[in-house]
C-alpha cells in the first residue's frame, strides 16, 4: 500500500521549525519510515515543479512553517494547499506572523529604504534596490516581491490545524506525529478543524510552578536588573512576563529556567488579542489608584509592543501601522 505523503515547507521564518523538526531524534526515523516525504526544501532536494506535478489532494499532510512575507511564500501556500488534504500551520510565525510581523510597525518602501539605504553595515552609493522584475541583455529576470504586510498563514490560505510555538516543543511534535501515524493507520477520525496541536487550552501560568501571593507592582524592570527570586512569580517581581496571556503547552519551559515567557504558544482559547490581555493582567498588579502614578508605571514598561505582540501582531486587533 502506498505511504500517505507528507510536505514540509519554510516561508518567512528563521529556520527554527525545521530544526525542531529534526529535534524529535530518533522519532524522525518512524516520520521518514511511515511517510512518503515528499517536499522538504531544507532536507532535500525537491523542486516547486515536482509538486506542481502532483494530483490536487494528493498531498496527505503539509506542516507549513513561517509567515507569509512575498509573492513566493503565497505562491507555494496555495499550491500546498491545493495539493494537500490537511494544512498545518506549524510554529508561530505561520500561526500568528511571528517575529516577521513586526515590520508591521513600519510599510515596506522605509524597511527597504533602511536595508539598503541607511543601514550602518551598507555601502551602497548608487542607492541600488532589489526590482521584482528587471531586464538584463540575457532575458528577463525576476525576483518574488516583498509584500507591505506580513499576514500568517490562515489570512492568506484555508488551514486546517494549528501548531503554535517559536519553536514547537519538540516532544508536542513527537505527540503529534504520533496521533497523526495512529488516526491514519487505524482509520480514526481526524480532530475537528481548527483544532490546537500540541498545546492545551489553558494557560502558560497554569503550568508554572512558581507561586503567586504579592500583586503589588510600583515598577517594571528587565530580568537583569536585579537578583530574581526563583519561586516567585516573575510578574509578580515587576518582571513582565507574558503567561497570563499565553497558551499553555511548552511545559513552561523559560519560566522554570527564570526568563520570562515571550509569548510564543499563542493566545488561549476565548482570548482575542495577546497585548489586550496582557494590558489587563498588568492592570491587576499596579499598585496604585492615582492615574498619574499609574501612568508612570506603565511607562517602566520595556518595548511594550516587542512585549505584548512579539509574536501576534499579524493576527492582533492592531494588525499594523496604518499609512
Ligand atoms: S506570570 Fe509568568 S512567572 Fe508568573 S505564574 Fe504566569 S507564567 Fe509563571
Ligand atoms: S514559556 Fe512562553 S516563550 Fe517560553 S516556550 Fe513557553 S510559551 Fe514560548
């Protein structure tokens, strides 16, 4: 019988996803054993035109990592989506735009203009940008234009599962893998679309074994900036830590080792907006009733937006900056 085929690709995103891909050791040898791998550009030589080739749906399953930046990542996520039976987006900038999302702060004609520009590590004196489309004397060449906003997956293609994390933990992939070979092999049903993979509905602080008692905030402050309690409540020690507002899964993983939580699980389930949630979770620990006072402690707030939206900003209620 023919093995059900699996795609992995890579659009706008740094290449952590794959690597946890490989991360799952020596499970990847059931992945390569139970899966026709059928497109993994990083891995192996594949070429666009061998998918262009295949049947529409003939594609069992497709993990699709990174945000959807230029015409090429849109390109190849239609034709995966064509191709593919279920569409997975897998990691966080494929799930919510990721770290790429905030060039939202900015359009893309003063992103290009600092890139090649007014960037200090830039020689560039005939003020040269890359065209989309330019003539040589050999023909016509053509690169993938850049887009003005940085979208995730689900605002440009129909998907059908999500898995957050920048990276996805490596044993939520293992479990994953797991109930995907034993929904195929034995003819379960696959979950309900929409389904979060490899995470919980609940919240990074319910998975947080540090103890929460004081809620008395009068400044924020960076983790290095003084020698943190390591049973405490991070945000409880004016450190801004993002679990309130994050989904639960990762086991976590950078609280228990003292960093706070970025963010990078998504939103839990019934929350709309990670920095709307965030700005409430705050509000119930500022210890003041003086809106002056209270102004003054937000302010303490390091890099509120790489804070709150480091990793949503595609998907939030602000989307980007208008023009
Ligand atoms: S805010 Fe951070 S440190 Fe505090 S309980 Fe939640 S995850 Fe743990
Ligand atoms: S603790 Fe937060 S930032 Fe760290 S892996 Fe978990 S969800 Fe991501």
């Amino acid at each position: 019988m023919a093995k059900p085929k699996l795609a992995i690709y890579w659009a706008a995103s740094c290449g952590g996803c794959d690597i946890a891909i490989l991360d799952i050791e020596a499970k990847i040898l059931d992945v390569a054993d139970f899966f026709d791998l059928v497109f993994w550009p990083v891995a192996l030589d594949f070429k666009y035109d061998d998918i262009r080739r295949m049947d529409d749906k003939s594609i069992t399953l497709t993990l699709f990592n990174g945000a959807i930046r230029n015409d090429e990542n849109f390109e190849i996520a239609r034709l995966l989506r064509q191709k593919s039976v279920v569409m997975c987006a897998f990691g966080s900038c494929a799930t919510e735009g990721g770290i790429p999302a905030l060039a939202n702060l900015y359009d893309r004609e003063s992103i290009i203009d600092y890139a090649f520009h007014k960037s200090p590590s830039v020689d560039n004196p005939d003020r040269i940008v890359p065209e989309p489309i330019y003539k040589v004397p050999e023909g016509t060449i053509t690169i993938p234009a850049m887009w003005n906003t940085v979208r995730s997956l689900g605002q440009t293609i129909d998907i059908d599962y999500i898995i957050p994390g920048c990276p996805p933990q490596s044993d939520q992939i293992i479990n994953v893998v797991e109930a995907v070979i034993d929904i195929l092999s034995n003819g379960k049903p696959l979950p309900a679309k929409g389904t979060i993979l490899g995470a919980t509905d609940k919240s990074c602080c319910d998975e947080c074994k540090r103890q929460r008692n004081i809620k008395k905030i009068k400044k924020f402050i960076r983790p290095f900036e003084k020698v943190l309690d390591p049973d405490l409540c991070l945000l409880e020690q004016g450190v801004v830590c993002m679990g309130p507002a994050t989904r639960a899964g990762c086991g976590a993983k950078c609280v228990s080792a003292g960093v706070p939580c970025r963010g990078c699980y998504s939103l839990p389930t019934n929350i709309r907006d990670q920095g709307a949630k965030m700005a409430s979770a705050l509000a119930s620990v500022i210890d003041s009733t003086d809106p002056a006072e209270i102004n003054a402690i937000i302010e303490t707030i390091p890099d509120p937006i790489g804070t709150f939206y480091r990793f949503s900003l595609a998907e939030s209620m602000l989307r980007r900056v208008q023009i």
